[in-house]
C-alpha cells in the first residue's frame, strides 16, 4: 500500500512523517525503513527505526530508489513500514517517472506500507500520481 502526503514546503509533511513513524515503531513486530536525503531526521525519529540517506547509497533517480528498495525488500522479509521523506529532492521532479515507480513500486510492495513526503500540491501532480494520496 502506498500513500503520498503532498503539500507545499512548510506545511509540516515531515511532522507528521515523524508522527507516523514513531506511532509505527511502537506497534511493530518487523522492521520500519526512513529513507531521506541528507540525515536530517537523526534525532527526530526512534532509534529501532533503520534510517537510510539516499545520498550514501547513490540514489538520484527514481529506477535507483525503485531498485535499491527492491534489493532491500529481497534482503528483508521482516520489513513491515518504508518511510520517505522528501521523494522529490532524492528522484527529481519528473512527475512522469514518479508515477511509473510508484505504480512498480506497488506492485512490489503490495503487502509492505509505503509512505511518501512530497513538496506539491495535489493540483500540480499528473493523475496517476494523485492516485497515491489516500
């Protein structure tokens, strides 16, 4: 299951990431995944919550993000919750190319919540994309 939470910088779609993720930390019996870009979440999210920066990986695009969470999916069958913060800053902001990887990645991770930040508004995304915010 995938879900996007749109909205413009600065109207606490990160905030309430954090919320989500700890709320998920608490009740898991497998593992939570943050990917972000640049480590900024450190402090703010519970230390059994396995944080990844994009950045240390090499993950620009949006087939690198859909391949490294492939890999990491294969590698874990524990992986309950992925969280991403900041989609765009990590993929780019090639609406057409996230739509494609969020439809792939749904089809990966059918049974596995996925939960995306992304700075828009849901006006300004394509269709298939808005498709995604629940």
């Amino acid at each position: 299951m995938i879900n996007l939470i749109p909205g413009k910088k600065g109207t606490g779609k990160t905030k309430i990431l954090v919320d989500a993720i700890t709320e998920a930390s608490e009740k898991a019996t497998g593992y939570i995944v943050c990917i972000e870009r640049g480590m900024k979440l450190t402090y703010d999210i519970p230390h059994k919550v396995r944080l990844v920066d994009a950045e240390e990986y090499g993950i620009t695009s949006y087939d690198t993000f859909y391949g490294f969470v492939a890999g990491m999916l294969a590698g874990n069958y524990d992986i309950q919750e992925i969280y991403v913060d900041g989609i765009l800053r990590i993929g780019g902001r090639d609406y057409e190319e996230l739509g494609d990887m969020l439809e792939k990645l749904a089809i990966l991770a059918k049974d596995i919540k996925v939960v995306f930040t992304i700075s828009a508004e849901p006006d300004d995304l394509p269709s298939d994309v808005r498709a995604f915010i629940k």
